[in-house]
C-alpha cells in the first residue's frame, strides 16, 4: 500500500508538523458550526446541501485493529458509503479540534500512531481540546460531534456496555449513557460480545434507549448473528428506521436509537469458538489486572490472535456491512 507523501517518520518534529500542516488545511474552505468544531469540504458541502451523511468512529483505527488494515478498511467503509449514495464523515479530534470529515492523510495518520493516539470518551474531551491534543473518537465522543455538525446517522462495530462482573466492578460503558441523551441513531453489529448483553439490554431499557433489530428478532451478538436476547423492536427496511427515528426526532424525545444489524451470515463465526477465544482472553485480562479503557483493545486484540486473524476478519465486514446500511437509511432521512 502506498503511503502518503510526509507520512513516512512519525516522530519528533516531523510529526508536529504533519498535524500543523493537517490542521491548517481543514481550516481552509471548512464551515465550524463552533470553535471548536471543523467539517471538512466534502462534509460541509454535504450538509449545506442536504445530501446524506454518515458518522465514523476513529477508535476502530487507532485501537480496534492493527496497522495497516485500519487504515485499508477505514477507506474501504468510507468507499462503501460513498457506493451507497452518502457521504461519510470520519470523526476525530486532531491538535485539540473537533474534526467531523477527515482527509486520507488523517486517516492514515490516525492508523500509524495507534494507541499513541489518546482514546477519547466524554470527560477526556476538555481536556484533549485545552492542551490542542490527538483524540481517536469512542461511539460517545463521535455521537457528541456528530449531533454538534446535525449528523444523525452513525455506522460503527459494535457500542461498549455493561461489562462482565459489572455487579462489582462496575464497569459501565459511557456509550449507554451518551445513547440516552444525545440525538443520534447508531447502526452496529449489536454490543460486542466481550460484554454481559443481558445486563446492557437492561440498563438501555432503563435509560429508555429502543433497541431495533434489523431484520431480527434478537439481539445480534457481535462475531455471531445471534445470542438468545430479544430486542424491543424488529424492523427489516431502512424506510422503517427512517420513519422511527423522525418520529423520535420530531417528538421531541431526548436520546437516540440503537439499530442491531446481524453480521452477514457467510461471515458468522462458530459460536463456541468465538465464545472460548472470548472466556481465555478475560482470564487473560483479569491476571494481567487489565482494567478501564485498556480492556476493550486488549480483549479484541487477544481475541484476533486466538482466532486466528478470523475474528478480524469478520469485525471488518461487519462495519462495512452497517455502513451501507446507514447510508441508506441516511438517505431517507
């Protein structure tokens, strides 16, 4: 894969300028609905327009999968969204501004630095933004940038949620609270099956979250299309969600949705399998005494290397998978 021009060392000086020289260019020709937010050209066209737009997270690039396939398929997602008559808008915080469209060049960027790059929830945005900081955005911090550009249709792999032992650890992903106040509808493969489900679908039932199943009854399971959890709703065209989702709009209710679009069937991966990968690499976890924000990239990470790279695999094609569909329903939006 050939690399962009400057992008070769990353370190030191060179790597200062590569994001000064980044950030001056998205300056130029983009529209900042505040000060502290930039959507790119293509972004701000789109939306001036009317046109279509999906969300991207950008944690999926810096710390859900390695270099270079993160950057190989936060392209080919972007492509997919494009192919599908939407624009893609991938979010992420560089030199401390909030970036709603992102260039090859940051894309690529992002991919290099990895885990380098500070993975951003809510309560780290002050912050990253004050000391002009890098931030790889989670489902929360995108669906908050999102909702500041009016973004309202968001493609991901699977949210955070409640996580196993939760009853002591108490380890609640903020994407559950960030789903139950901000207006955004968020299309994914279901909560990653790394997490206790049936206590996530309980918490979202009490923060009032609808959970959809697209063309399903059941919760889909991440990896797997299924985990015996029933979802709130089934609905199978993306003219439905469009019809829900306004209506939820208009309303006036506060919070999004959450649409669960099984991972194509060819793509599915065993579930013992899956779930034995899953049960070694929290053992793993919890004796490395792996806690916070570093579970979820360690836990993927571990998984990937039991499974043999297949699990990786499947994770890509899911996210490609939701992004055509939230380019649809963007469109009829």
């Amino acid at each position: 894969m050939e690399q962009p021009h400057g992008l070769h060392f990353l370190d030191g000086m060179n790597q200062e300028n590569i994001r000064r020289s980044m950030m001056e260019a998205s300056h130029h020709g983009s529209k900042a609905l505040n000060k502290y937010l930039d959507l790119s050209a293509e972004v701000a066209e789109a939306m001036a327009q009317g046109k279509p737009v999906v969300a991207l997270e950008s944690t999926i690039i810096s710390h859900g999968m390695p270099y270079p396939q993160n950057v190989e398929t936060a392209l080919k997602v972007e492509a997919a969204i494009r192919e599908c008559g939407a624009v893609p808008a991938t979010i992420a915080i560089i030199g401390g501004r909030l970036k709603a469209g992102l260039s090859a060049e940051e894309i690529e960027y992002l991919g290099r630095m990895g885990r380098k790059v500070a993975k951003a929830s809510r309560r780290d945005l002050p912050v990253l933004v004050a000391r002009k900081m890098d931030g790889a955005t989670t489902v929360t911090t995108t669906m908050i940038i999102a909702a500041m550009a009016g973004i309202k249709v968001f493609a991901t792999g699977g949210i955070g949620g409640v996580h196993r032992g939760a009853e002591t650890t108490m380890d609640i992903s903020a994407d559950l609270e960030e789903l139950a106040k901000t207006p955004v509808m968020v299309i994914c493969a279901g909560a990653k099956s790394i997490l206790d489900l049936g206590l996530t679908l309980e918490y979202l039932e009490t923060k009032g979250v609808p959970v959809i199943g697209f063309g399903t009854d059941e919760l889909p399971a991440f990896y797997t299309r299924h985990s015996g959890f029933k979802v709130d709703y089934r609905l199978d065209t993306p003219e439905e969600l469009a019809a829900a989702f306004r209506a939820k709009l208009e309303m006036g209710l506060e919070g999004g949705m959450l649409v669960t679009n099984p991972i194509p069937e060819e793509w599915s991966m065993d579930p013992s399998r899956i779930n034995g990968a899953i049960d070694q690499a929290l053992a793993e976890a919890d004796a490395q005494g792996i806690h916070g924000k570093e579970v979820t990239p360690f836990l993927l990470a571990r998984i990937k290397d039991l499974t043999g790279g297949d699990s990786l695999a499947s994770n890509i094609q899911l996210v490609l998978n939701n992004a055509r569909l939230a380019a649809r329903t963007a469109a009829l939006l």
